[in-house]
C-alpha cells in the first residue's frame, strides 16, 4: 500500500519505483492496479451522499435548503492517435487534451458525490445528465455553482451561485452579501480539487496506457480527503441532531 501512495502522492515513475524496492516493473505495476481496484471497492462501497434531514440540520443561515456544492475537475492526459478522440478530448481553452469528472461536496467539506472521468469537451450539461445526480436532488433542495455552470433548465431545485453584474456597475447590497456567503462555501469543492491535484500523478499529463485504471486512480484520491480531513469530518459528527 505504500508503494501505492508513493506513486500516487509523489507521482513516482513505475520504474523508480521498481529500482527502490528492488522489483521488476511489472510487479509495480500489478501492485498499484491491485491496490487501485482494492481501496476503490472498499471506499466506494461506503455510501457518501449524505440524506437530505441530516444536511439541512447543519446548514449555514444563509443557506438553509442547499444540498451540495458541485464542480467540474480537468485533468491533462496524453492525446490519442485517433482525430476522432481528439477531437472528444482536446479542451480549447486548455490548449490540451483532458479528462473532466464531476464532484459534490457538502456543506462541511466532505466529498459526497464523484462521477467518472468523461473525455474533456463533454459539456456541463450532458455531465450533469449523464450522472445521476439528478436523481438525486428534490424540489426543496438546493445546489451550489459556479458562474459559467448553467444547467438551470436541467435541476428540479434551487441554484445558488455568484451574482453577476449583467451591465450594471455594481451589485445590490443582498447580492454582495449572497456572493460573498456562496464564495465561503464553494471554498470546499475548490479545496478538494486542489487537494487531488497536490497528488503529483494527476499534476502532469496522464498517459495513455493508464486510461484504464485512471477512475480508479481518482475516485480513491477524492475518497482519501474525506479520511484526511478527519477532524472536519469528526466535528460535524459531533454536533448535536
């Protein structure tokens, strides 16, 4: 399991790491799928959304309906060969093909929803679609965005996101408050995209070869922040129902 963390916090090549413990590479190899698979099952086979009573109990003043903060995550990977999965893949604004997921997390930081990895020029909306999280969500619950995450005709809920200016010089006072509030809160999901990419492995472009083990790779670095932030999570256990 070490050898595991090394390669995925350090982003250590399968060769280094076969040099340092003394292995052939293809041992590294097995080691890290087996691993991969393994934490995958068992940390996938926790349940992480969290029901709709047990958020609303703890919910900030301001926002007393909203459920979930979500975001979109990219990752660079090696462009194929093929034009036609580049052209699934290449990001324009990225200059680069990639790798996008969508992440939940709740109103006290824990990661309560990760979907798998979708070529990069999926859109928002087919994301969201193709999900499930949709299913999920109540007329009485809320989300929370991001300005450009438009998927208003899509939710059967409430969005809360930045407020924009559309033309006019400044905000009103209710909307300054508002944004500031959904700023202190989607520091979360920005923290956990964070946290993931701090793992060496997915800060440089992931090749080819491992596009078979990469959602594993991922859903286990976004489930370990939930067990590294443990005293978050513990102090939002402990706070009476």
């Amino acid at each position: 399991m070490f050898m595991f963390l090394n390669y995925l916090a350090l982003g250590s090549k399968q060769r280094d790491l076969a040099d340092r413990y003394g292995v052939h590479q293809s041992t590294v190899s097995r080691i890290i799928t087996t691993w991969s698979n393994f934490l995958y099952t068992v940390l996938g086979s926790v349940r992480i959304w969290i029901p709709e009573e047990k958020i609303r109990a703890h919910l900030p003043a301001e926002f007393k309906d909203y459920a979930v903060i979500l975001d979109c995550t990219e990752l660079r990977c090696q462009c194929p060969s093929s034009l036609l999965l580049q052209s699934e893949m290449f990001l324009a604004y990225k200059s680069h093909c990639t790798l996008k997921g969508l992440l939940g997390v709740a109103p006290h930081g824990a990661v309560t929803f990760i979907y798998p990895l979708y070529a990069g020029s999926i859109s928002d909306k087919q994301i969201m679609r193709e999900s499930g999280i949709l299913s999920l969500l109540r007329p009485v619950m809320a989300i929370m965005v991001n300005r450009g995450f438009l998927v208003d005709d899509l939710v059967p809920c409430k969005i809360y996101r930045p407020a924009f200016l559309s033309g006019r010089s400044q905000m009103s006072a209710c909307e300054v408050r508002e944004t500031q509030a959904v700023a202190r809160l989607r520091v979360h999901v920005e923290r956990l995209i964070r946290s993931v990419k701090e793992h060496k492995f997915f800060d440089t472009e992931i090749p080819l070869r491992l596009f078979g083990n990469i959602n594993q790779l991922h859903t286990v670095a976004c489930l370990l922040t939930n067990y590294e932030n443990g005293p978050l999570v513990k102090a939002w256990a402990k706070k009476p129902e």
